[in-house]
C-alpha cells in the first residue's frame, strides 16, 4: 500500500491518522473531528486499517480491547461458578470412578449436586473450554499488544517539537489567546517546567515538555510478563519438566523414590505433637482451653541416599546422602526435587506377639512375633516346637465360599492359619487364629495366643520437580515491572507555541490523570502568561466551579 | 501490664480516635464553603493529627500482639479484619497526603470503624499456629494483600463520595436504589454487631450435639438461639428454645442462624434509622459529599487502583503462589480462596482496561470501584465463613 505524504513532507505509513511528525490530520473524520483520538497518537495500527481478508479479522478479533476485557469478564465468572462446591481434587473419594463423584455430589447436594456433576463444574478448571477460554485470553493479549505497541514506538519517536496548529486545536486540553509578551512567557515557562522535572525541548517559538514517556511501556512489559507466565504453565505438559508423585512410607521402612530415579528414603520416625498448656506460653491458655488440643508440628524424620554409581538397580548399594526433619512449610530438597509431608497415618499394626501354649496347662512353650509387612514361613521356638504359617490375610474380611479373604494387603485386621509343631504333635495342628477369635478343624492340645501387637506411623509425601517454576517466577517479575512501571508514572506532554501576532497556545496530552496534568499546567501559569484552557471532557468542573472553586 | 493485655488497650485508643477523626473530618467539610478552603481548615488538621495518631495507636496494638504470640497477628477473621481496617486508615492517610481532601476522611474512617467492630465479634483469644501456618511467606502474603486490597478499597470510598454527590436522589432510579442499597449493607454489618454484642453480653450459650458432613458425631456452642439446628441434632442445654428447622449436613447451621440473626436486626435498624430521619440514608450523607470535587473524587479513585493493583498483585498472587509452593508443593490448586483472589485480580485489570480504552470514567468507574469492594469484602467475609476450602489439614 501507497505511504501517505504530509503538507509537512513527512512520508508517513498507510493508515496514519495524524502526521507522525507534525501531527497534521490527515484523514477526512480527523479534520472534521474538534478532538482527536491521542491514544496512540493517531498511528498506523494494523486493525484499523485492514480490515478484508479472514486473518485481519482474526487479528481484529483479538486486538479489541472490548474483546478482550468480555474474555476477562468470562474467565471471572466461570472461575466463580467453580468455587461453588468444591472440586473433584477435594472430594474425598478413592480411585477414579465416575459414579463414585456421581454419587458423592448426590448425596451431600442432592439435584443441584447432579446437575453440577453432569455439567463438569466439579472438574471444570481442567475442562477443554476452560482453557480454550485461556488460550484465548493469551492470544488476546499477544494480538492487542503488538498491534499497538509497534506504530505507538514509531510515532513518539518520529514526533517533533513544533506541532502544527491544527494538532494543538483537536487536542482534549487546549487554550488559545493573546498574551502581553510571548516570548518571555516561552522563557519562562521553559524554567518552571524543568524545575517539575519535565523533559523540555524548544523549536523556534515552540515547547515540547515530556515526561515519563517510558510508562508508556509499562501495560506492554507487563502483557509480556503474563504470556511468559503462561508459557511457563503450558511447558508442564513437555516431559522431564515436572514430576508430581506421591508415597506412603512406614516407619523404619526404606523405598525407592517415585519419580526421582536412583533415590530412596528412609523414614526413620514420623511424629504429630501438640501445644500443650504447660509448655506452651501462657498467652495461649485461653485458646487451648476454648479449642482443646492444638497441632503444632508434623514431621517426618527421614533419611536420604542414592545408588551408586554402575550400580545395578534395586541393589543394596546405596549410598548415604543426608538426614532431614520434613515438617509442613519445609520440604526436603535435593537435584531439583522436593519433598513434602502432606498426610499421615498414625497407629499401623505392624508386629504381632504370640505364645504358643498347652490349653489343658496354660504352660507356654515359647514367643514368637510375626511382622505384619513380611511375615516369615516359619518359626522355631526350640526344643522340638514350631510355627510354620500357613497362610496370611492381612485385612480379614469374612469367609466367603468357605475361604477366608483378605479385602487389602494392609495389615488393618490381620488373620493367620498356623501349623504348631510340638513333641507330642510332629505333624503339627492347624489352628486359624484372627483378631478376637480362634477357630480348630478339630479340638487341637495346644493354642497360640495373642500376646501383645506393636504398631507404627507411615508418612503421606508428595515428590514434585518442577523445571518451570523460574519461568513462572520470571514472568511474574516481569509483569510486576511492567505494571509498576505503567501505573506509577504518567505519560504526560505539554505543547506551548507562538501563534500568530501575540497570540499564545497551549495544549496538553496524558494516558491517564488528567487532574494531576493540569495541575501542573496551572503551576506554570503562575509564573508564565499562558492562555486560559479548557478540558472538553470536563463536564463538570463549571459546575463545581459554580458551587465553589475547585482546587 | 502484658503485651497481650496492653495490644488490646491500644486497639481501643484507636478505634476512639477514628471516631473523634470522623467528627473533625466533618466539622471540616460543614464549616468550610468550598474543597480549597476547607483543606487549610483547622478543623482538617485537627482531623488527621488525631487519625495518625490513631493510626500509630494501631500500629501498637499489631506490634504488641505480634510480640505476645510470636507470630503476625493476621491468622485469623479477628487478627485479619482488625489488620485490614489498620491499613484502609494508612492508604487514607497516604492518599490524603497527595490530594489533602478532608472528605475522603469524612467516609473512609466510618468504614474503617465498622471493619473493626466487626472484626472484634470473632473470638478475640490469641492461639497458636498449626503447622500449615508457620511459614515466614504467609506472614509476608497475608499483610501485603491486605495492604493492597485497603488501597483498592480507598477508591471504592472515593467513587461512593462520587456517586453521593453526582446521583440524584429526588428522583426515583436505578442508581438511587443500587446506592441506598450498598447503605443498606452497611447498615447490616452494623446489625450483626448489635445483635451479636448484645447476646454475647447476655452470656447465652444453646449446645447441640449433631452428625456432620462425614457422617461423624461433633459438638456444636450456639450464640443465638437456634432458629436453624445442625443435621441430625440432639440439644443438650434444655433451658434454650428449640431450631425451627434442621439443616441438611451440608449446611452450618450455626452460621446461618447467626447470619438471620444479623439481617433480622439490621433490618430493624435500617427501618429505625428511616423513621427518625424520615430520609434514605443516601440522602443523609449527601450533603457531606456535595461538597466533594466530582474530578478529584474521580481521579483518586482511579489513582487509588493504580497504587493498589501491583501491591494486590504481588501479595495475593505472587507471595500467595511462592507459599502455596513452600506449603502444599503446588503454587496452585483452585482452592476457593485462591480462585477468589484471581477473580479480585481479573476484576481490576478489567477496571483498568475498560476506564484506559474504553473511557469509562465518572459513574461507571465509581460503580465499578465500589463493586470491586464488594467482591473483596465477599472474599474476606464469604467466602472464609461460607465456602469452607481444603485449609483443614493446613
Ligand atoms: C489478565 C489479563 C490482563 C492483565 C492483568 C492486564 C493488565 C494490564 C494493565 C495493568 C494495563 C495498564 C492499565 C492502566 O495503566 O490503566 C493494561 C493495558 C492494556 N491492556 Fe491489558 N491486561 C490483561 C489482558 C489484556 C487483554 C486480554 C487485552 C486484549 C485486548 C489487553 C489489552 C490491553 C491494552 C490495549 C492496554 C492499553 C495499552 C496502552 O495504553 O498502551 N490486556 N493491561
């Protein structure tokens, strides 16, 4: 397309509004406009320019700040729908069946919970059009700001100081009149602006005061802030960038570490504690008294190691790397893992004690104890007496089709069929002993009874690694510097030139705070002649005036 | 005197400072004709002397309970509330600083001294830390957002002393009712401290026994009689009426109760308040906001966002995601509190580009900065008390 020359000379891009130079309008609605639109200084920006084929409205699509505040706008409020009731990754429910949720959101929400279920509001954060809705925010983002933020670059570069009249005229603050002496007030105004730390240039009977110009950049720095954050979310899907795992591990237990290969842990204890009133500082009392027992501390005491080098895996070969309390708030840290407690179970059986004895006598013939985790085929209690377990059901639950069954292979209810080898009896009698009760095929001589039960702690961790985190981080810097930069500094200009005879005008342009902006023009009023202004989007300072002057 | 027992003392220095702040605040914008004279006015200067003062009062009371428990005193509604309403009179002092307008004072300090009332209805005893707690990131989350969320708040003061003076309140309209209506909320806030004070002087105390959501028998103390009972409840104390209704599991009865209890009598205020006056609220406070300068209520509203959005953003956000990260291995999770926090945050940069492009100043902007408080106020309020999030284990 054809460049559009100014009066001035000045060659500007197709689809230029106002003169990059001088400011001249250059379009048939800018000349008949009394206010041009300065918002990126009337530049060439591709949306507004082409607007035919199928990818420039794609473009002018997503470059439309209406657009994309409604993309905001959706993204809030289906967010909102989602806090509702609580999501499928807080239901305690197990496993992944579908009609488990089903039936849980049923039962404790009744219709409403069904129809939040079928909708996938229970899920909905990782539904296909939540991040659809996502996916379009970003592209919105990256769209609005390079259309804008190239042409504006351009024409503050390009702009000059004297401005041509027709600029100054259409522009939001603008004043015009005859002044006694012209130049002096040009002088004059020069020094005040300098003092309020403007940025001023002169060009033959003309003042450009400019400051803060690089707050322009701020939305831009930050707009670039939030697409790295989202690039640094959408990495998570590579392999090798993140790793979220989780293990039980049981106390005096060592295991290979999910998801960080090569590693294992120990758990050496695992330990809840509690404030308690004498120890705790007295200004506590109060709220123990009110609340009862107060945690205060998880731990899990563990220890770390690694296989050695050509060392075959699952060998024994490991070797010691360090020891570390993980409390909640301070995860293990090791080669870009961490570990964190995250849950615990407390009271596991873990050792049963038995003795075996003669029913008629009572008379012992010896202790064994049977580690729930490994238990052993055989015991031997000397002198011609011993065990042989027969079989193991770590979780009893019932007979069925005359079998005893095991629901899990955690010991919570554990059952066992023993074979007791005595003197009198070297081909053993069988005897089926659970919890709270003992069963014979036939009335046996001896019995094994229950002596004492040991249990232990395991400790809920969860393993991630998570190589996008620094690019997480460094997205949010940048977005903090960005919105920093754009909110706490204004763009501000103000125009000062000679017209014709004694004639003096002013005009003045922010990006926002147009309050403060003429502020600092009456500022310099009070030691230069310039001509009264007037805000044309001030509907009601005339009215204030009315009621009392304003400031 | 202990620490604990001095912090609450100073607490009370500065809620009466806010209160004598707002009289002088007052006699500052009646005794002076137009915004310029009144910003010299003594009455203006007397004003801020003494909200600094309580101010630092404040600033006492955080420091003194910060020394007696050992950690930040914003762990929970009380210790939070009392710390936010602590830091909307500092953004008021920093923004009056800038724009030296005794009206922002005149409204601002009010709403700082019904948060504190509000805040002082929750149990007020100093506890320990659970474990999920102790981290020196939370303490550094929780007081940045809640100084950027104050700052936030200044403009929704600004934009409602905008719309007091800009609406018209002799004709019937939708905006009239919209602002009789945030009054009206005000008003509610008040009568849940009325009522609540009053019970809780008249020492009462109804328990239940009940099954909660996991189907597990738990222990419930009333403060107001039971108008709604808990699923599957048994009273224990006799003496005390009888709930109209039982709740199914899901719902805490107990804070529903408390919240009927509270519309009840703020509606009962509400309606006192318009027989004696005979006016809507609104009308009542509109000639301290006629006074007000419409641009400069409007530029320290969108000045106020703009101050305040980077500190949201890096408190609630940024320090929020580090901690979730230290605490629950995930910077993330869509817990109701975090959702919250980004709808808050979305909200505002929504603000922003609709006043930047789409030039929605005056009315628009102060609506939009007033319902921007109304969602923060519903994170802070809501859903803490309401949507219950995974904070369990933690
Ligand atoms: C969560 C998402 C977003 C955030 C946090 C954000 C943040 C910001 C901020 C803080 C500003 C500066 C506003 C001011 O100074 O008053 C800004 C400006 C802007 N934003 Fe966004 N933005 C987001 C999304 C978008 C989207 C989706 C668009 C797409 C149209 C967009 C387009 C713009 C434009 C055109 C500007 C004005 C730039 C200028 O004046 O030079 N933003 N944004």
């Amino acid at each position: 397309m054809s460049k559009i020359k100014c009066q001035c000379g000045h060659e500007n891009p197709f689809g230029t509004v106002l003169c990059e130079k001088c400011g001249r309008p250059l379009t048939e609605e800018a000349k008949d406009s009394s206010m041009v639109d300065m918002r990126y200084e009337g530049s060439a920006r591709r949306s507004q320019t082409y607007k035919k084929s199928i990818i420039d409205k794609i473009w002018n699509f997503f470059s439309s700040v209406k657009i994309g505040v409604s993309i905001i706008i959706a993204v809030l409020s289906t967010s909102a729908l989602g806090t509702i009731l609580p999501q499928k990754f807080y239901v305690p429910v197990n496993g992944n069946d579908p009609n488990a949720y089903l039936d849980y959101y049923e039962r404790l929400y009744g219709t409403f919970g069904k129809i939040y279920y079928h909708l996938g509001l229970y899920d909905m954060y990782n539904s296909w059009w939540f991040k659809i809705l996502i996916g379009m925010l970003g592209t919105s983002i990256i769209i609005a700001s390079l259309d804008r933020v190239i042409p504006l670059y351009k024409s503050l570069k390009k702009q000059r100081t004297k401005r041509h009249p027709s600029f100054m005229k259409r522009q939001r603050i603008y004043g015009e009149e005859p002044v006694v002496n012209p130049d002096e007030s040009l002088v004059n105004a020069e020094k005040a602006l300098k003092d309020m730390h403007y940025n001023v240039k002169t060009e033959d009977g003309a003042i450009l005061a400019e400051k803060n110009r690089f707050g322009r950049w701020g939305p831009y720095v930050n707009h670039t802030g939030l697409i790295i954050f989202l690039l640094g979310v959408l990495m998570r899907g590579l392999p090798g960038f993140y790793v979220d795992e989780t293990m039980w591990i049981r106390e005096g237990e060592t295991r290979e570490i999910p998801g960080a290969p090569g590693y294992l842990l120990e758990n050496v204890a695992f330990t809840v504690e509690t404030y308690d009133k004498e120890s705790a500082d007295a200004v506590f009392g109060e709220a123990l008294d009110k609340n009862g027992a107060i945690v205060s501390n998880f731990q899990s005491d563990v220890k770390l190691y690694k296989e050695k080098e050509n060392s075959l895996p699952g060998s024994e070969d490991v070797e010691f790397i360090k020891e570390y309390p993980i409390v909640v708030n301070k995860p293990l840290k090791f080669d870009g893992y961490s570990i964190f407690q995250m849950d615990y179970k407390t009271g596991e059986l873990s050792k049963m004690k038995f003795a075996l004895l003669n029913k008629e006598t009572q008379k012992s013939l010896g202790e064994f104890t049977v580690d729930l985790n490994e238990p052993a085929k055989k015991y031997d209690l000397g002198s011609g007496s011993s065990i042989q377990l027969m079989e193991y059901y770590a979780d009893y639950d019932g007979i069925v089709d005359g079998e005893p069954v095991s629901k899990s292979p955690v010991p919570n209810n554990p059952a066992f069929i023993f074979n007791m080898i005595t003197p009198e009896h070297p081909e053993g009698e069988k005897s089926f002993v659970a919890i709270q009760q003992t069963l014979e095929v036939e009335p046996n001589d001896y019995e094994v009874k229950f002596q004492s039960v040991e249990s232990r702690n395991a400790s809920g961790l969860t393993i991630r690694k998570d190589k996008t985190l620094y690019i997480l981080l460094l997205g949010g810097i940048v977005f903090m510097i960005g919105v920093i930069q754009g909110s706490y500094w204004q763009h501000r200009r103000i125009w000062i030139q000679k017209g014709e005879g004694s004639e003096m005008m002013v005009a003045a342009h922010t990006n926002k705070n147009w309050y403060s902006l003429k502020k600092d023009i009456d500022k310099v009023k009070e030691t230069a002649a310039l001509p009264a202004y007037t805000d044309k989007q001030d509907k009601d300072t005339a009215a204030d005036t009315m009621e009392g002057e304003t400031v | 005197m202990d620490y604990a027992s001095l912090s609450a003392n100073l607490l009370f220095v500065s809620f009466i400072a806010y209160l004598a702040g707002t009289f002088f605040f007052g006699g500052a914008v009646k005794s002076s004709k137009t915004e310029k004279s009144y910003k010299d006015s003594m009455w203006g200067k007397i004003g801020i002397v003494i909200t600094i003062i309580g101010f630092v009062s404040q600033l006492g009371y955080f420091i003194t309970r910060w020394m007696a428990s050992g950690h930040a005193p914003v762990s929970n509604m009380f210790e939070f509330t009392t710390a936010f309403s602590m830091m909307l009179v500092g953004a008021f002092i920093l923004i009056f600083f800038i724009y030296k307008t005794p009206s922002l004072g005149l409204f601002a300090l009010p709403i700082a001294i019904v948060i504190i009332a509000y805040a002082s209805m929750f149990p007020r005893e100093i506890t320990p830390l659970i474990p999920a707690l102790k981290s020196y990131w939370l303490t550094v989350h929780v007081i940045t957002a809640a100084i950027g969320e104050s700052i936030l708040a200044i403009s929704a003061v600004a934009g409602l002393i905008f719309l007091a003076k800009n609406i018209d309140l002799t004709k019937k309209s939708k905006e009239r009712f919209w602002l009789e209506a945030v009054m009206f909320t005000i008003v509610l806030v008040l009568g849940f401290v009325v009522s609540s004070t009053a019970f809780s002087l008249s020492g009462y105390e109804a328990d239940f026994n009940y099954i909660d959501k996991n189907e597990q028998p738990a222990k419930i103390t009333y403060n107001y009689p039971p108008l709604f009972g808990m699923h599957d409840y048994e009273q224990v104390t006799t003496d005390t009426m009888k709930p109209w209704f039982e709740m199914p599991s899901i719902v805490n009865a107990k804070t529903l109760t408390t919240f009927v209890w509270s519309v009840a009598s703020g509606i009962v205020l509400y309606l006192l308040l318009r027989l004696i006056f005979r006016r809507p609220i609104a009308a009542l406070l509109q000639p301290f906001a006629k006074k007000a300068n419409s641009q400069l209520m409007d530029e320290i509203g969108y000045r106020s966002v703009l101050i305040g959005f980077p500190v949201f953003t890096l408190g609630a956000l940024i320090f929020a995601m580090i901690w979730a990260q230290e605490a629950w291995s995930r910077f993330w999770g869509w817990d109701p509190k975090e959702v919250w926090a980004l709808i808050t945050w979305l909200f505002y940069a929504a603000f922003l580009h609709l006043r930047l492009s789409q030039g929605w100043e005056g009315k628009k902007s102060a609506w939009l900065a007033v319902a921007g408080f109304v969602i923060i106020m519903f994170n802070l309020i809501a859903v803490n008390l309401i949507i219950a999030g995974l904070h369990s284990y933690a």
